[in-house]
C-alpha cells in the first residue's frame, strides 16, 4: 500500500541516516539486510532482504534506491483492503524498528529533560508532521519540521503545562534557526518549552503522551462524559476517546481496556437531545448497531464541543489517511500554495518594478525627447519662415524667370538666325579650308624641295668650311714661311750691306720678285653666313 511507505519514510530515513559510513548518503547492503529483514516480518514477509544481493550491481545503496527496493518488494504485498488499523499497527511497528536503530544517536544527551518512551513518542509525532527534502543537488535526502509544526507542538505542551506562549520570541528562534530536524527540535522542547526543570517529570510525561494520543493516536477529543444505559436508564459516568470512525469508552482515563468499541461511518449522526428549547448538556449519537446513545456532558459549552468533534469523526470515518497526518498535509499544502503565492507576488512585484524602472526610463527619455523636440520646433519655426522668405523670393524669381523666358525665346530666335549665318558661314569656311588644304599641300611640297636645297647647301657649307680650315693651315705655313724667309732676307741684307752694298741691293730686289705678293683669298665666316641666310629665304 502506497500510503503506509509515504507515512512511514520519516522514520525509515531516520534509521538509514544512523546506517550512514563514509562517504554519506549511502549505505551498505550488509546493514540495510538488518533492517530489511525486521519489516518484513513484521509484516510476515520472511527472506525479503535476500533479494538486496541481487538488487544492483553495488554493494552500497543510496536512500532512494532503498525506499523503491521496499516499495517493490515488501509494500507491494498490502492491498488497498488492507484493514486501517492493520495499517496503523504496522505504521506503529516500523517507527519502533527505525527508533531502535536510530535512538542511540538522539538518546544521547548531555541535559536531558524528558524520559526515553517521552523522546520516542515525540519522534513519531516528528515524522508525522514532518517533510522530507531534498539539496539542491538532488543527490541527498533531509528530513525537517517547519517551524509553524514545531510552534503548534510547542504551544500545546507549554499551555498543558500552565506557561505562557510567547509567539513572538519563537518566531525569533525559528528564524535564527531556520530548519529543524529531530536532534534541534528536541533540544528546543527540552531547554526552552519543558518549564526549565522546574516541572514534575510526571506532568512532562502526561503532556507527551496527550501530544502523541493527538498526533499519532489521531484522538479528536477524550474526556468523561454520562452515558444513559441500554436496558435501564440509568446514567453510568465512562472516559470517552474520540477518534476517526470510532468512539471507545473506558471505565477510568487509564484507558486498559475498552468497556465499547462504537464504529462510526457516513450512516451516523449527532444532535443535540430536545428539551424545550433551554440549554441542555445532553446529545444523542445515533448509529446502526447501537442505535440512540443518550450522553451527558459536563456542562453546555462541553456539549457543542463533542457534538463538533463527532461530527469530524463521522466525517473523516472512511479516510485511509489519519485526521492529523491529513491536517498536517493541509497545512503543508497551504504553505506550498502561500509560498507559492508569495513567489508569484515576489515575481509580480519585481516585475511591476522592472516596469516602473523602465516608465522612468521611457519618461526621462520622453522629456528628453519632448525636449530635443521643443528645440526641433523651434528649429522648424525659424526653418519655417526662412522657406516662407525663401518663397517669396521664388515667387518673385518665378516673375523673372517668366521675363526671362521672353527674353530667352527672342535670344533663341536670334540666336536661330545667327545659328543659320554660321551655317552660312561655317560652309564657306569649309570650303576655305579645303582650299587652304590644297594650298598646304603645296606649300609643304615647295617647303621639302627647300629643306632639301636645305640640307644640299648645308653640306656644300660644311665642305667650304672644311677647304676653308684647310686654306687657313696652309695660309698660316705660308705665312710663318714668309716671316722666316723675311728674316731670313734681312739677316742676309744686313750682312750684304757692310760687304756689297750695290750687289746686295740688286740681290734683295730680286729675291722679292720671287716672293708671292697676292694670293688667292679664301672665302671668310661672312661670306658663309649670306650663304646659308640665301638657302633659308629660298625654304
């Protein structure tokens, strides 16, 4: 049965954290057999833990691993028609089998204030109200209390006890805690809500065991009440325990053995007995195999009370989950569903202020904007009337250009005209150009005899120049000839002149007979300048 795993996990988790080694989280094989083996028979499942050898190929199992080996081998033999008190008297052995596992660590105080079955009682009430989580891994499993369990705990066992509840410093504590597993949780009870040791262990002892009749016992409510007999009618005073789908009455509040079991289902009522209408302290509780059951309670308010509480039993007859364990579900349901919401909000709100950041942004960047366009319309206005001038003056440019347009169509016409003359014109000079070409022609025919007269009369001027140095040589030996015969002739005279002065006179007059006076003069520089003067004019 899949709810008898669910309730019992807390406890199974509790025993599987005493089993831990090195490294935590797992466990081995050899130790969960132990544990394995007690459950199953329990539950008359015998050899069950064998099948951990062949469970995996590890010799070590995490705590997931475990619960699923259970789920399949050992719960998977109950049914849902599966009797609930079958259920709750296996619910109860398991705890007891986890508690014998784990107690050692737990029982182990250095201030201890309850007894050991009072440590254990409110270890089951813990794993009734408690959740199990996982890290933010997922790898590793946490059993913890949130803190409004551990203050409704704590409140029912200072108010018991005769204290005052102070919610507010305990709101304090459980924020400066934060998570409450079983050690931290026994601690606070013991050295802040136990009466400081002050208190009978007696009373501490009543008020555990209440809290656990509560919690684990699922009793709604007990007390004495006058019961109104069957045969005669007479009123007999029993102690009634009240739980879902039952009513037990005892004959004193040690509660040994039970005088009745009434079973309470759908088919049951309660209602107050009819006396006139004036306050009454008597109810009758109707059932099919006992009929009217005439009760009698203590006073008027004590009647309302069992009347409400009745109704709840009926109410919740035919549940397969515990009143309590379905209450604690509730409230662990509403602080999902309140976390959740607060979540939502949270993300509401940051999203609201992301929005209004980003309005004040926009807005800012608006008046910037608005700004930015002030200053464009003002910068457009100005633009405006600089295009309204700007306009006029077009306008008025247009009127010219009309006037010029007229004058423009007249110019085009002269210019047609003027266009026609050069027409005219151009072809007379077309025809001028071809004459000149013609004459071109001509001239540069004429203009190559020329040059070729040219380059004719350009050698002839160099072969002067050429007999022309030669000339100059030999009129330069001539000349220095002359000079040398001269001195020769005078050297020669002087020395006639003091032996023959008549002989020598006719002799000189001879030898300058024979000495050339003329000669042929070779044509100078100028005379080859007019030269090539005359070829170029001929060009």
């Amino acid at each position: 049965m899949a709810h008898l795993l669910k309730n019992v996990t807390n406890s199974i988790w509790h025993a599987f954290h005493a089993l831990e080694g090195d490294p935590p989280g797992i466990v081995t094989k050899s130790k969960l057999k132990v544990l394995t083996a007690n459950i199953g028979t329990l539950m008359d499942l015998y050899g069950v833990e064998k099948g951990l050898e062949h469970f995996r190929s590890t010799q070590t199992l995490t705590f997931e691993q475990f619960t699923y080996y259970l789920q399949k081998e050992v719960f998977s033999s109950l049914t849902e028609a599966t009797p609930i008190q079958t259920c709750r008297s296996l619910e109860e052995g398991i705890d007891e089998i986890c508690w014998l596992v784990c107690r050692k660590g737990y029982l182990d105080r250095a201030h201890p204030v309850f007894e050991d079955l009072s440590v254990y009682r409110l270890f089951r009430v813990f794993c009734l109200l408690a959740e199990i989580e996982t890290d933010a891994a997922g790898s590793s499993y946490m059993v913890t209390m949130h803190s409004e369990e551990v203050a409704e705990v704590a409140s029912y066992i200072v108010t018991s006890l005769g204290l005052q509840w102070d919610a507010t410093d305990f709101s304090a504590l459980a924020a400066a805690i934060g998570m409450f597993r079983f050690p931290t949780f026994l601690a606070v009870l013991e050295s802040k809500y136990s009466g400081g040791g002050t208190l009978d262990n007696a009373a501490l002892t009543e008020v555990i065991d209440d809290l656990h009749q509560i919690y684990v016992g699922d009793v709604i409510k007990k007390g004495y009440l006058t019961k109104k007999g069957y045969l005669l009618p007479t009123l007999k005073c029993f102690f009634f325990v009240l739980r879902p789908g039952e009513l037990t009455y005892y004959k004193d509040s040690q509660q040994k053995e039970p005088s009745c079991v009434i079973q309470l289902n759908a088919n049951c009522w309660a209602d107050a007995a009819a006396n006139g209408g004036k306050p009454e302290r008597r109810f009758v509780l109707s059932t099919p195999e006992h009929r009217c059951i005439e009760l009698v309670a203590e006073d008027h308010r004590g009647r309302l009370q069992w009347l409400a509480a009745l109704q709840i039993a009926i109410r919740h007859s035919s549940e397969k989950i515990g009143y309590q364990r379905s209450l604690a579900n509730q409230r662990r349901s509403s602080r999902q569903a309140a976390k959740q919401a607060y979540e939502e909000t949270r993300l509401e709100l940051q999203h609201e202020r992301q929005a209004r950041i980003a309005a004040e942004i926009q807005a800012r960047n608006l008046a910037a904007l608005s700004k930015e366009e002030g200053a464009k319309v003002q910068e457009l206005e100005v633009v405006k009337r600089k295009l309204e001038v700007l306009l006029q003056e077009e306008k008025q440019a247009l009127r010219d250009e009309e006037i010029v347009r007229g004058l423009q169509a007249r110019v085009l016409r002269e210019e047609w005209e003027k266009r026609e003359q050069l027409e005219r014109l151009q072809q007379e000079q077309q025809e001028l150009l071809e004459s000149e070409k013609l004459k071109r022609m001509e001239f540069e025919k004429k203009q190559q005899e020329n040059e070729h007269q040219l380059q004719e009369a350009q050698t002839r001027l160099k072969q002067l120049e050429a007999e022309r140095q030669s000339l100059d040589a030999e009129l330069s030996a001539a000349r220095e000839k002359a000079r040398r015969a001269e001195e020769a002739q005078i050297l020669l005279e002087a020395q006639i002149v003091v032996t023959r002065p008549l002989k020598t006179a006719e002799r000189i007059r001879r030898t300058r007979s024979f000495v050339p006076t003329t000669k042929e003069r070779p044509p100078s520089f100028e005379d080859l300048d007019k030269l090539a003067a005359f070829g170029r004019k001929n060009c």
